[in-house]
C-alpha cells in the first residue's frame, strides 16, 4: 500500500550535500515526491511509496550524509500524490 510522509529535518542540514544525496537514496528506494532547503535552514521532504520504502528514507535522515548533524526529523503522513520521481528543488 503506497502512501506519503512528510519532513522537516533540523540540524546542520545545509551546505552539506543533503538534499542531493536524499535524493539518490530516495530514488533508490523507488519513491518519489522532491526536498527542498528552508530559508530557516531546515530541510524538507515530501516522499510517497511504501511504508517500508519510506521508513527507510526517514531512517536514512536521521543520519544524513557524512557531513550533517541531524538533530530531529519531524514527520506526518500525509495524502499520497502523484509525482513524476523525486527531485531536488
């Protein structure tokens, strides 16, 4: 059963190669949806696919790549839409 999740990670997110590369894992794990930087520097997500898939994915942002420091991920389920892979924007 696919479904959405939505996200707002907080930390030393920026800068960092974040977005890029939860994008590649995001891709990987066949979701879709986009990420997006905050200009409060935040980051956020808006990914849809399956439950497994997207608890990976936000298993994943807590971690973050080798740069970041992730210091809370808050997320909602939120109604899936249809998107056309994930992007960066």
């Amino acid at each position: 059963m696919k479904r959405g999740r939505h996200f707002y990670v907080s930390g030393r997110v920026q800068g960092v190669f974040y977005r890029a590369t939860a994008c590649d894992v995001a891709r990987r794990l066949g979701l879709t949806g986009w990420v997006r930087n905050l200009p409060d520097g935040r980051v956020e997500a808006l990914a849809c696919g399956e439950a497994a898939a997207l608890r990976a994915f936000e298993a994943w942002l807590w971690e973050g790549p080798a740069h970041a420091r992730v210091e809370a991920v808050v997320a909602s389920d939120v109604p899936e839409e249809d998107f056309k892979g994930f992007r960066v924007r």
